[in-house]
C-alpha cells in the first residue's frame, strides 16, 4: 500500500488477490472459490469483533438469495485463503471498503442507505428483510427503505 494514501485505514483495501498477496505455501485451498467457511472462521471474526450481521451474511450463499453474489462472503474467504486469519483475533484488522466496513460494524440502514450497491442492497433485503433494516435507522426521521430512491444506485 502507498504510504501517502490518506484514506483512512480501515477502509483502504489489502488488495486481496493474487497480485497482491500469495496463499501460504501449505494452504489447502487451490483459489478464493475453494474456501469453505466453517465454524472456526466464525468464531474467529466473532472474536476479532465482527457484527452478528457480519456473521450472518457470510453463512449466506447467494444461490439460497435472489442475487448472484455475496461480496461481503466472497471478502471473507480472501481473509481465509490468504492467510490472514493465521493472527491473533485481538491483532486483526479488516481492511474492507466503506461497504463492508458498515456491515462489519453493524450498521445495517447505513450499509444499505449510503454503501450498498443494487446487488448488495438487494442482498440485505433478502437476508433481512426491510422492516429489520428500518429498525436500524439511526432516527425516526430517517427515511425508511420504501421511501428511499431507486436511483441512488445509479450515477
């Protein structure tokens, strides 16, 4: 990573790919799609802090969903196969994006209101259902998930 990068670091990214890191030697996964996430894994990123919502998403397969992908499991497993779950729980850092940082944190409305793109947000709804996301907003006069725009998607 650049050293002049201003980007606060919890939300600069490790660049986890093969570019940017490689799997141990004795890894037993031959790519990312090979992770299978168990037991240990969670409770590991329950112990480094993770949020129950965190926890929850990457036990979600998206083909039990209506999208296609799960890019807060699909990070997860880069965690996995690069190793970097081989640290104490106490010492990690996710290094995720403004997205995943939200879920991390638990901030479900804000991850879905401000982060999520039309998949992740159709993800969440999914997983959770609307009325679990509006219970999360910050305030009451914060606009609920029906009342916001379709268009925040779209640039």
């Amino acid at each position: 990573m650049d050293e002049n990068d201003s980007t606060p670091r919890a939300y600069r990214s490790r660049r986890l790919d093969k570019a940017g890191r490689e799997a141990a030697m004795d890894s037993e996964y031959n790519s990312v799609a090979d992770v299978d996430l168990t037991s240990e894994h969670f409770a590991f990123f329950r112990e480094a802090g993770a949020s129950e919502i965190f926890l929850t998403l990457i036990q979600t397969d998206p083909k039990d969903t209506v999208v296609n992908r799960n890019s807060v499991r699909e990070e997860a497993k880069k965690y996995v196969f690069y190793g970097y779950l081989d640290e104490d729980p106490e010492n990690f850092t996710h290094e995720g994006g403004f997205f995943f940082a939200e879920i991390w944190d638990g901030n479900l409305y804000e991850a879905f209101r401000n982060q999520a793109d039309i998949v992740n947000a159709t993800l969440l709804e999914a997983v959770f259902g609307e009325s679990r996301i509006n219970e999360d907003r910050p305030s009451s006069d914060a606009p609920k998930v029906s009342e916001l725009s379709p268009d925040r998607f779209f640039i």
